[in-house]
C-alpha cells in the first residue's frame, strides 16, 4: 500500500492531536500535577494589598526587626528583647509551594523568651515561604521570608 505525502501529513497531525489530547488528560485528571491557585479567594485577598503594604512598612520601621532563621532542630522566630513577649500576639503562616497539604500555622504565644522555635520535624526539606503577622501595643505588623530546609 502506497500513502501520498498529504495522507502522510494528514496522518501525522492526527497522532500530534492524539498525544497532546492524551497528555491534557492525563495532567487534568492527575492528583499528582496539582494546579491550584496560590490565594483561595484571590481578588479579596488582592483588595487588602494596601493594608499588607502597610504592617510590612511598619516593619521597615522597627529599629530592631524581628529574624526568621534555619537552624539544625527546626525555625527560629527571634523578636528583639526591646519587646515584652507577653504583648505579642499573631501567628506565623508556613507555605510550601510545591505542596499545599503540607501548609500550616503556629499562634505566637510567648511567655518569657524573645524566641518561637519551630521544630524540624514537622517541616519537609525545601523551601519554606514564611508569613509572619502580629501584633504588639495596638500596631500590627507583617513579615515575610523564604527560607530553604536541607
């Protein structure tokens, strides 16, 4: 049997058509290529960006700013010792990009330390987006970071 080259042609967009249809199909119906915004409620959230704006400048503000760093058992929220811990309240947001399952958040609850340590085992190694509001003497703040988990 002899195939023109149009029917070639032809033949050959048909099975492109195929595969990519397939590939669709496979990705949409996939729990494992998940596809999810990274806000649920995108414009609400969008609607406070100037109030976000806000407790991120009141941060800059600070002369003494609190610090989010990796260390070998977990995360270290460190506030500076100018603060009274009992006054600060909030709660600090861990997001993992890759894996929505894994997101959660801890209240800040501190009785006498300046520091909230985050243990290693509930985190995941890679990265880490990190969203920390709070509030001390009425004013609120918000702090963000991205830190990496070996």
């Amino acid at each position: 049997m002899k195939i023109s080259w149009g029917t070639g042609i032809v033949i050959a967009f048909g099975l492109f058509i195929t595969f990519i249809l397939y590939f669709v199909f496979t990705v949409q119906s996939d729990s494992k290529y998940d596809n999810e915004l990274v806000v649920e409620e995108y414009y609400k959230h969008d609607a406070h960006f100037g109030d976000e704006m806000a407790r991120i400048q009141n941060v800059a503000n600070l002369a003494e700013k609190p610090t989010i760093n990796s260390v070998s058992n977990g995360v270290e929220i460190a506030f500076p010792k100018v603060f009274v811990p009992k006054k600060i309240k909030g709660k600090v947001s861990l997001y993992r990009p890759s894996n929505k399952k894994l997101d959660f958040e801890i209240p800040i609850s501190l009785s006498n330390a300046t520091t909230l340590l985050i243990p290693k085992k509930s985190l995941a190694g890679g990265r880490w987006d990190i969203n920390m509001e709070w509030q001390y003497d009425g004013k609120s703040y918000l702090s963000k970071e991205t830190i990496y988990i070996n």
